[in-house]
C-alpha cells in the first residue's frame, strides 16, 4: 500500500522499495514493490539480503 501511494504521489519513471526483517520466531518479513522498468543508464546495487534458510 505505502509502495502504491508513493509512486501514485510522485510518479517516477521506475521506483525500487525493498524492506527485510528477521523478527523472533525465525519468520522472515519479506517486502519488495517496483514499477516501471529499470533505466538503462542506471546501476542497482544488490540489496544484500542472504537467502532465508530456514530454522537450523
């Protein structure tokens, strides 16, 4: 919804929203929202996130 209301308000040509939490219990709260393609002449960083693997 945030993603949604920002990119109503400001309406950019490609929008990135990335939000990651390890809360207690082991549950991973995974957030990702993105409109529009990704400009040619623009570099996106890895978000360095590990991949998720599981209770150990």
């Amino acid at each position: 919804m945030i993603g949604k209301r920002i990119a109503a308000e400001i309406k950019p040509k490609f929008l990135r929203i990335g939000g990651y939490w390890y809360p207690r219990g082991g549950i991973p709260i995974d957030l990702f929202r993105q409109t529009g393609r990704l400009p040619k002449d623009v570099w996106v960083p890895d978000q360095g996130v590990a991949p998720y693997r599981g209770r150990g």
